[in-house]
C-alpha cells in the first residue's frame, strides 16, 4: 500500500488515536456505497496494519491488504462496496476490487479470488498486532511484518503491476494457502472485503485502497429454539385440526 503523504498538527493526532473499536461488526455495514472514513494509522505494519476509522458510522479498524492502492492521507473519507467472504455470487464478486481478476504475482497456486481473500484473511488472523490491538516491536514486529508482505504478495497483481514486497520467509504464505485449500469456508461470515468506489458507484476507478475488516458471524439458533419452534408448530398444526 502507497500512502500520500500529509502533515497533522499534534491536536489533530490526539483527537483520533484510540478512536476504533476492537468489536466485530455488525452485518448491517454489508453492501454498497457505504462510508468509509480513516481517520489513523495507529495500528503500523510497514505501510500497512490496521487504521483506525468508521464503516457505516461504527468505529473500527481497517485492515490494509491492497498493495497497488492507497489512500489520500489519513484522514481520508471515501465511499466502498462491504462483502463478507463467503459463496459469492457473480454479482458479489462484482463488487469486490479484483473480485473476477485471473492474473495474480503469486500463479501457481491457481486460487480464486475468493480463496486469495481468506488466504489473507488468515494471514491477518496470525498477526499479534490484530490479535491484541497494539502496536509490536522487535522480533513480533518482524514476524507481522512478514504476514503483511505476505497477504499483500498474494492479493499482488500479475505484470505490469507495481509489485509488492517478496516476504522475507515464505513458510506463514505457504501454511496459509494449504490451510484455505483444506478449509474451503474459512473466514465466511467472520471477515468482509472493503473495496473503494466512485461517486457513481464504479469499482476501483478512485484507486482507493482495499481493506479487511471483522464481522459478526450470522447467528444459528440453538438447538433448544429449534425444539421450541417444533412444538409451537404442532401445537399449531393440533388446534387446526381440532377447529376442522
């Protein structure tokens, strides 16, 4: 990822550290021309890491995993279509930066799109610095920054993009494709593709940068409220047929 580089005074700074939330998101920030504000970069790894800013209003951290785009600062306010990882539809993948794109840097493995997107969801989940929210050094800052090469690697376009960083080891990168290709569902419903759009809605012409962020998987009910339904419905189903 290229940040354009802008200068902040130090009230400025102060007024948005600490600004994001460490909770999943809720469902409601899925789907088209929703807001994007980044307000930080409290969370560095390289260029990348998590930013601290809004998703549809809610406080957040944004995960960097686009290498050939950027952003216009911190701060920056922009609008992005929100996809959660999962079966996606051909429309889904539509609205997902690089979504239907078949020429990467990292061929072979022939992945999809989709399974590059949890690759690097995975990546993600490996770093201390997303597990714990705070800023690393030393030797664990060298180990996220390897992931952060690495997801960046594999999301990387094929020539003449501009390419990214080759990860320092290749062992995390390698682990993480066996893993997705052995776990066909990994990071479905618990991770979201935030993919920059146009004021008229076209994906990728503002060249915003793609980001990944947490959300809250979809709710299964117990199998007690199961029960429940299945007596409701023959206590239903029992009085129709006293009535008749």
């Amino acid at each position: 990822m290229k940040l354009k580089p802008m200068l902040f005074g130090a009230a400025t700074v102060l007024a948005v550290l600490s600004s994001a939330s460490a909770a999943p998101l809720p469902p409601s920030v899925l789907g088209t021309d929703k807001a994007v504000v980044i307000q930080n970069e409290d969370l560095q790894v390289l260029t990348g890491g998590g930013f601290g800013g809004t998703l549809a209003g809610i406080n957040t951290y944004l995960w960097c995993v686009d290498w050939e785009d950027y952003i216009a600062g911190p701060p920056d306010a922009y609008k992005a279509n929100v996809v959660a990882l999962g079966d996606w539809t051909p429309a889904q993948r539509a609205q997902v930066q690089k979504g239907n794109n078949t020429n990467w840097a990292v061929d072979p493995p022939a992945l999809s799109a989709l399974q590059r997107y949890q690759v690097a969801a995975y990546l993600l989940s490996q770093m201390v610095t997303f597990q714990t929210l705070t800023p690393q050094t030393g030797a664990t800052l060298t180990a996220d920054q390897n992931l952060q090469n690495s997801l960046w690697k594999i999301l990387n376009l094929g020539a003449p993009s501009y390419p990214s960083p080759m990860p320092s080891n290749l062992g995390p990168l390698n682990a993480a494709i066996a893993y997705v290709q052995s776990h066909p569902t990994y990071g479905f419903g618990s991770f979201a593709v935030v993919s920059g759009i146009s004021s008229d809605g076209v994906l990728g012409r503002t060249k915003k940068q793609t980001f990944l962020v947490a959300i809250q998987p979809a709710s299964v009910p117990e199998p007690g409220t199961y029960a429940l339904m299945g007596l409701g419905l023959g206590a239903l189903a029992l009085l129709r047929k006293r009535k008749a």
